[in-house]
C-alpha cells in the first residue's frame, strides 16, 4: 500500500513483523476516497494455527482509534464478548493471544477523527476496548455486522467504507483539520523531537495545541511526539541497525542513554539490546 503524503501513521508497531508473519497474515487496504479525511487504511489479518498452537502478537499501538470486526475463535477479555468494537488510544503495548482460527477487519481512523465524526470524548476510550455499538449509531453497527469472517481484505473494505457513509460530516471541522496538519508533521520530520517546535512551525499556543489534543486524541503532543519516535527507533531495530544504541536514541530525542532505555523496556517489555539480539536480522 502506497504511504500517503499527507500520512498520520505507518505500519509500523508491530513487534518481531517477521515472525509475526509466520503466524498471521495482515493485508492493509487503502480507504475509499470520501473516506480519507478520515480513515487512515484498513487492515484485514486472518490466521489457521495448529490445534493447540498459541501466537502472542504484541503491538506498539499509534495514536488513533480502531474499529475492528472480529471473527473465529478470538475473544479479547475486554470484549465480554462482542465482535464489533472500538478500541481508543493505547498508551501501553497491545497483546493479544491468537489461537486456532481467526479473521479480523480493522479500520484505523485518523488521530482525531472519531472525536470529529461522532463527537465522543477521546479521553473516554485512553486503554479501553468498547462494544461498537456503545460508540457508532446503529445502523452503522448494523452494517458492519454484516461483514463476514473470510472475506477478501477487498471486500471488507469496500462493505466496511458503505458503512462508515453516515458518519461523515456535512461541514468541514478547522480544529480537526489543524490537528491533521500538526500530527502529520510530527510524523513527516523526524528531526522534530520537542513539542515548543511544533508550536512554533504551526504558529500555535502550547495550551492551545494541549487543549486540541486533549480534546480530539485524548492524550497530549508530547505523548504522541514519543510515540512516534519510538516507533522509528523499534522500525531501526527491525530492519537490522547495527550502530550504537546511544546514537540511535540520541537521533530520535533521547540524549540520555539510562532514560531511553527505561522508556524502551516499559514500552516494549525489554531492553532495547535484549530486543535487538531477537530482531530479524
């Protein structure tokens, strides 16, 4: 899938992609053009484990929102059940144990945009999974419940843009739109590591843009400027970075080696060593 120039995230997140691969199959789909203020991709994972077989796929969530439909034999705690869910801004990392069969259809919103499209407190869903039905009208849960386990990752997005239809807004939404534009720079130059640069590339007050975040992402700039750079730095270790560790924390924000390696460890489970030492060469 192509990266979209105005991108809010990547595919990057998910721990150990290559072994990852040999359990679950992920295909990232783009949205339907009325859609792309909005929705970032969707993504369709689908899995047949041996009897028995047990995968634990650990993610480093972004700061966005997922609407999933979740078919087969998963069933998260957190769901009590339900297969059509939302699930909000993830602060730590995402495990979930996959066995057996399962099919999964996610849409991954833009930062903001659920707020922008259905008014809900961001920070209502920080760490939390809901049912869909609690948070989407319901004749869009309706019609998401029609997607069916299996379906091409084609189809599901095509059934699941027809559903997302009433949702869409009939004026646009400024604050929304500069929130876009400041999260896509953060993402876009990596040489950004402090949040008073944003304010000031974006001619912002730093309570005002704290206030923008708060209300729409539910977590602050600062938050979701690290986020973003831990993803570069776990994305560097994956694709086999052979330098220093202190050169490559130091290059996305960390000029303290103890303290990266803190924040790498609470947030990926191990040191950042241990986790280059496993990495897919």
């Amino acid at each position: 899938m192509p990266t979209r120039r105005n991108a809010t995230t990547t595919s990057a997140g998910i721990l150990r992609p290559e072994e990852f691969a040999r359990h679950v199959s992920v295909e990232r789909t783009e949205p339907a053009s009325r859609l792309t203020p909005w929705v970032e991709y969707h993504w369709t994972l689908q899995w047949q484990l041996s009897p028995g077989a047990t995968f634990r796929s650990a993610v480093v969530p972004h700061p966005s929102c997922n609407v999933t439909v979740e078919r087969g034999a998963l069933r998260r705690p957190e769901a009590a059940g339900e297969e059509l869910l939302v699930t909000g801004v993830t602060t730590y990392r995402f495990d979930v144990d996959v066995h057996d069969h399962g099919w999964v259809h996610g849409v991954k919103l833009r930062p903001g945009a659920l707020t922008a499209l259905t008014g809900h407190d961001a920070k209502t869903l920080v760490d939390r999974t809901v049912a869909a039905k609690d948070v989407l009208p319901q004749v869009v849960h309706e019609e998401l419940d029609d997607l069916i386990a299996g379906m091409s990752a084609a189809d599901a997005t095509a059934a699941a843009s027809v559903a997302l239809e009433p949702l869409l807004p009939g004026a646009p939404d400024p604050s929304y739109e500069l929130l876009l534009r400041v999260v896509s720079d953060m993402l876009a130059e990596r040489s950004i590591l402090r949040v008073d640069e944003i304010v000031e590339r974006h001619s912002i007050g730093r309570r005002a843009l704290e206030r923008l975040f708060a209300r729409y992402v539910g977590v602050g700039p600062k938050w979701v400027l690290a986020r973003y750079r831990m993803h570069d730095v776990v994305t560097s270790l994956d694709e086999g970075y052979a330098g220093s560790l202190a050169d490559l924390a130091a290059t996305f924000g960390w000029f303290d080696q103890a303290h990266f390696a803190r924040d790498f460890t609470a947030l990926v489970g191990c040191p950042p060593s241990t986790y280059r030492r496993h990495a897919a060469p």
